[in-house]
C-alpha cells in the first residue's frame, strides 16, 4: 500500500514539534504544520520512510521521515517529522522544508524503552543511506521540485 503512493513530493514550513527528538533522543528532527499533515493522502500507510530533503534552496539530504502516531509517546494527533542526516548549525523553524519521499522501511511500532526507540531509529537512518545509494532513489535527488525559483511564494507564505 506505501509504494503506490511514492515517489511524494511535499513541501511545507517548518514549525515547531514536541521539541524531544533533539532532546530526548539527540535525533532532531522537523515538524510540518498540521496544513501539511493533512494534505498527505489519509490512506498512506504510517510508518517510516527515507527520501530526500532540502532547506529553503539550500543543498538535498539524504531524510528519514516518519509518518503517524508516535505509539511511544501516544499522540492523538497525527504527525510527521524528517530527520535530515546532516548536521545543521542552527535551528530553520519557518523555514520552507521540501522533501521527496521515495521509499518505505518498516511500519510504526510501538519500543518498550526510549533505548530501543533510538536504535531502530539508528537502523532505519542506515537502512536509508544504503537504499538512496541506489540509481533509482539517487536520480530524484536532482529533481527541478527542489530548485525553488527565487522569490516565489511557495504554499501562500
């Protein structure tokens, strides 16, 4: 069911999330609006995916991005949160993030510990490196969807 609906392409601001994936688990990561969580298709299968992200016009990473409830923390709400696997010197909340998901690693479990939380947070991180190796993911990389023209105003911001 995931990968009918990829690759996707999302675009969207930064803003603030729970603030514990650079805290509690030293993963940061960034939170899109409830606007964009909602614009995602509702029938998309939650879980964890990789892809690629880029910061306002800056360069594309390689991402893991996760999609649902958190189980651990027990959200209500449905979020969806990209850690970029690069290391940034400064927060980009409101920021325009830009991300191409393009593939799928594992559905959405609940972790007895925040240990194993980090872990298979770590797994998936090595698992995406090695899969956006690959011609077919490296291609989108070079997608125009990441060449935001100057000045344009992108989601009416």
């Amino acid at each position: 069911g995931a990968m009918r609906h990829l690759p996707y392409f999302c675009r969207g601001e930064v803003v603030k999330g729970f603030g514990r994936g650079s805290k509690e688990l030293g993963i940061p990561t960034a939170n899109f609006s409830e606007q964009v969580v909602e614009s995602f298709p509702s029938d998309i299968p939650t879980g964890i995916y990789y892809g690629w992200a880029c910061v306002g016009n800056g360069d594309v990473h390689k991402m893991v991005l996760s999609i649902g409830w958190n189980p651990f923390y027990k959200n209500v709400k449905k979020s969806v949160e990209t850690h970029i696997i690069h290391t940034f010197k400064e927060d980009f909340y409101g920021e325009i993030l830009s991300v191409v998901i393009t593939g799928y690693i594992r559905p959405e479990k609940n972790f007895d510990s925040l240990d194993a939380l980090i872990s298979a947070i770590q797994e998936d991180i090595e698992e995406a490196k090695r899969q956006l190796d690959l011609p077919e993911h490296l291609k989108l990389k070079e997608d125009n969807f990441f060449h935001l023209p100057e000045g344009k105003i992108v989601n009416n911001h």
